[in-house]
C-alpha cells in the first residue's frame, strides 16, 4: 500500500524528486477485504460490499447487512468501479522516450529508432523499465494487464520475453500480466517455441510490416494452433491501402473454439473505410470472435501526419464495431517511448480519450476500458456484482463524468479480494519543504 506522505526537513538536504522513470514506491503485502462499507456505485446506490476470498458475495443496502468478518474498508464519499484493465502495452519499451527520441513522429521513425536502442538494450534496462511501467498501471487502478513484447535480433532474442516473466512473477499479487510475443518475419518457428516456452501466452506480431502479409498471417495462426495458444496481432496500422490481412486473419480464426482468444489490436484503417466498408469489416470480426483493441493515445500520435488538413484520427470506428456487435476493448498501446512520448498510465485517460476522439459516451468509454478489455482478455467478469471476482477501484467520485473528466488521484486499488495499492493527496503548506512519496509500513 502506498500513500504520500509530507516529508518535514529536518535535515539539510531536501529530499531528491523521483527521477522519471523510478518505480514508484513500493506496495505493502496486500490485504483481504471482506466488506466495503458504504460505497457508491454507478446507479447512485449507497451499499456494502461483500467479499469472501476472490468472489464478491452480496451487495446491499448500506447498513442493512449482517455483522461483517475483521477487515471493514470504509467505502463512504467513494464510487466503486470494475478495476480497469490494459489490453495491449509494450512493456518491455515503455519508459524509453528518453534514451531512444526519435528523429520523427510517425510510425516509420518510432520503429527506427526503437530498433536502433534495442540492439544493445539488457535484460536489466528492460525488467526496470516494465516493472516501473506495470507499478504506475496498478497504482492508477489496473489489475490486469497485457503486454506485447518484441524478440529480438542482436544477443538473446529471449530477453525481453524474460524480463516480462520476472515482472510477472514479482508482481503475481497485485497484476494479472499476460504476455503476447511480437513474432517478426525473420523469426523462426523454433524462436517462438523457445518464447512460450519461456514464459509467453500468445502469439503476437504485426504482419501488415512482413513482406507477404497474407502468409506470415497464416504462419502466425499456425504457430498459435501448433501450440494451443491465443493470438494478439497488430491488424492493419496504418491508413491508406489494404494488405488484405483483415480478411485471412478473420476467415483462420473463425472456426476457433469460443473461449480462445483472438484478439486484432489498433485496426486504423477500417476507421477510413466508408460506412459499408466498415459494416462488412464488423459482420466478419463479431462472425469470427475476434475481439478489437483500439488505443487511442498511441493512434492519434502516430497516425495522419501527412495530412495537414482535416486531419484522419488513426483510430477504428468504435461505435460501428460496437453496433456490429464487435467486442471492443480500448488501451494506451506505447506510453513514453518512441510511439508515444506522453502518458499518465492511467485508464481515465483512455477513457477520456474515448469520449473526445471516438465521440463514445462517458458509459460506454468506461466499460472499454474496464469490463470490455477483461472480456477481449479472456479473463472472468469483475465488478461489484455478487458472483463476479472482487477486482475494483474506488475513486473518491460522485459519478463517471468526475472520474473520467477529473481523473481523481484518491483510489483504492483491490484485486481478487484484496488491497493492492490505496493513494491520497495530501494538502501541504507550500512554505514548508519538499512533499516525497514514501513508502508506508
Ligand atoms: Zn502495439
């Protein structure tokens, strides 16, 4: 658990700030939760919340439940909300920005100049920078996570795949992290084996950049089957012309079993479709299962630079998917590293995001953040629903608008039926040294 804390200067030296990219501090083992007392919830009821173990066992009435077990969190002036969860990160290269800057802003310049850093990037750097990246995503409310990271061509290609396992398994308390590995043209089938078999869940990449998009697609949904994986692919980023990848991707995965993922991140250019195009494009992912990611963020960065009039969003149609029946989950993609220098971290900044860019309402932004990325994931429903598994974030809130619009800093953070993070601004008197954060006991 973590809190800031005003720091008295009692000694000469004021206390250094957090250099930007240093994790934040670290959190207390986490506590079981078996009631939260008083909490809003999105319909405006006041409740109690209880929790047995990992399930979320009734909701009631505040005050009118029975006698609570020890551990009672007061819930009163908080909205209890289904935990967000990050459908597509890059772990391994968030918090890069400052040693990669590179020389443009579009797709091409970020892929140079990350490939440029990578040749000599470690393990060390890597497992740093992630496990800073997935901290500041539990703070901010995010229990679950799925992270792409890339094989690579210089030393171990497994390192990156291996730092996000250590991440993983550091943080097996707090965070769900799944692991998509980006499988490029040049790696060979025994590489990806080697890859599950250290640690990666799905199969990743991004066709639309191999030279034959239509069979490095098959390869991938090969691979996937070969090794009874899901797959997470970067589907068609970019905006003018057509590689035809949409098309194999969704007629190879349509006869999966339902509870496989499949999952087709950014899709930007079904964004720059007519609306028969994008109706037809919606029939065969919701035909197929195939969940979307749209990650606005990263999208609206990268995308439309030629244009300097009227310029395109780069970002997928979401309400016609969302009509088409499409499954649609909404993430940040690069946070502060050569895709995307900027980034809090933080789902209410998708959200937020959501309602400006793809004219979504504050309900239906919040729901792709939250309940539609865990159901894209493949992960059990969570929420403060009884049955559902006690994944939630408490925001010191009246209601979704000052959530979304406000981004407030108050939250509690509880995963599986216990407290993994809880945060509180602190009000200072600003003639009195420098604030820090500390760690709690
Ligand atoms: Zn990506």
């Amino acid at each position: 658990m973590e809190t800031l804390t005003p720091r008295r200067g009692d000694s000469a030296e004021p206390p250094a700030p957090l250099p930007a990219t240093a994790p934040l501090p670290a959190t207390a083992p986490p506590r079981q939760v078996d009631r939260i007392a008083g909490v809003r919830l999105l319909d405006g009821r006041e409740v109690d919340v209880d929790i047995a173990g990992e399930t979320v066992v009734a909701v009631r009435a505040a005050g009118a439940s029975a006698a609570p077990g020890p551990a009672v969190l007061d819930g009163r002036g908080f909205l209890a909300l289904t935990a967000p969860a990050e459908p597509h990160a890059h772990l391994d290269k968030a918090l890069s920005w400052g040693a990669t800057r590179p020389a443009g802003g579009d797709l091409g310049a970020a892929i140079e100049a990350w490939r440029a850093h990578a040749v000599t990037v470690d393990a060390e750097e890597i497992h740093g920078r992630a496990l800073a990246a997935a901290r500041r995503l539990v703070a901010n409310g995010t229990t679950a996570v799925r992270s792409h990271v890339d094989l690579h061509s210089a030393g171990d290609p497994l390192r990156g795949v291996r730092a996000l396992a250590r991440v993983r398994e550091e943080l097996a308390e707090v965070l769900d992290l799944q692991i998509a590995v980006m499988v490029r043209q040049e790696d060979p089938a025994d590489r990806v084996r080697a890859a599950v078999a250290a640690g990666a869940d799905l199969i990743g990449g991004a066709p639309h950049l191999a030279s034959d998009t239509a069979a490095e697609t098959h390869r991938l949904v090969d691979l996937a089957e070969e090794l009874g994986t899901g797959i997470d692919l970067h589907v068609d980023e970019f905006l003018d012309g057509d590689h035809g990848m949409l098309a194999v991707f969704t007629e190879r995965v349509a006869s999966w079993e339902p509870a496989r993922v499949r999952t087709a991140g950014h899709c930007c250019r079904i964004g720059a479709m007519d609306a028969p195009g994008q109706a037809a494009a919606a029939d065969a992912m919701s035909g197929a299962g195939v969940g979307v990611v749209t990650l606005p963020i990263t999208n609206l960065y990268l995308q439309g630079r030629g244009a300097a009039t009227s310029t395109p969003r780069g970002l997928p149609p979401v309400r016609a998917l969302l009509d088409g029946g499409v499954t649609v989950a909404a993430g940040a993609d690069n946070v502060r590293d050569p895709f995307n220098p900027v980034g809090r971290s933080d789902a209410a900044e998708t959200a937020m995001l959501l309602v400006v860019a793809a004219h979504l309402d504050l309900e239906t932004a919040w729901h792709l953040v939250t309940d539609g990325a865990r159901e894209v994931m493949g992960l059990p429903p969570a929420g403060p629903v009884p049955g559902r598994r006690p994944d939630l974030l408490l925001v010191r809130a009246g209601g979704i608008d000052d959530v979304i619009a406000d981004a407030a800093a108050d939250r509690i953070v509880i995963r599986a039926g216990r407290v993994v993070s809880a945060r509180a601004v602190v009000v200072v008197d600003p003639f009195t040294p420098a604030t820090t954060c500390e760690e709690t006991p």
